[in-house]
C-alpha cells in the first residue's frame, strides 16, 4: 500500500516556494525579540558557554537579534549577562536552530568590547 497522495498540478507549488518574505541567506531583524523560544535560544547560549568554558555566567535576557534562513535557522543575538563580579555586560551569540532534529548549537560567544 502506497502512502503517496496525487495532488493537482501545481497545488503545492506554494509549498516549494516557501514563504514569500523570506530570502534564503539573508539576515533579518527580529522583530519580536521577547518572543519566549528567542528568549530561551538566548539563555541556551549562555548555559552552552559556561559548560564549555567553566564560565559562570547568569542570563538576564535577549536585547536584540536577528535571523537567517540556511540549513536551519542561525540567531545572531545580543545577549545582557552577569559575570562573575555581579557586572552586567553584552554578549554577541550565534546560535544554528535545526528544528526538525529538535537541536540548538552554540557558534560563537564573545563579549562585546562596547557594553
């Protein structure tokens, strides 16, 4: 027994094109940062770079990013932070979403040298 389904020509041609806003490679600001999952993309971060580096750094929350469709989705954030010495400071993350391997990988974390 086949599970294929016969559609017409051309019915799910929305469906290969994807959605229309969105440019493949191109970054975008988003434009809801206190969505809760960029909130918990941003606090993954920081709990990824502290079991990486011994670092002991406590999430405060996501101030800005933006986003990029690739293989997956990649997070730039700017991220508020307290280190260790109870200073808050600015931390630049990127972030590759696979949603349909349900797994989050840090890229990079580096403080900014402005904060």
């Amino acid at each position: 027994m086949s599970s294929y389904v016969e559609v017409g020509p051309g019915q799910n041609e929305a469906l290969l094109e994807g959605p229309k806003d969105v440019e493949l490679g191109r970054w975008e600001p988003i434009e809801y940062i206190e969505d809760p999952y960029v909130q918990e993309i941003g606090r993954f971060a920081v709990m990824e770079h502290n079991k990486q580096t011994g670092a002991n750094l406590k999430f405060i929350h996501v101030i800005n990013g933006e986003k990029q469709v690739v293989a997956g989705i990649n997070y730039r954030l700017r991220i508020e932070a307290r280190n260790e010495i109870n200073l808050v400071w600015t931390y630049e993350a990127m972030v590759n979403d696979r949603p349909w391997e349900k797994k989050w990988k840090l890229i990079y974390f580096v403080p900014l040298l402005k904060n």
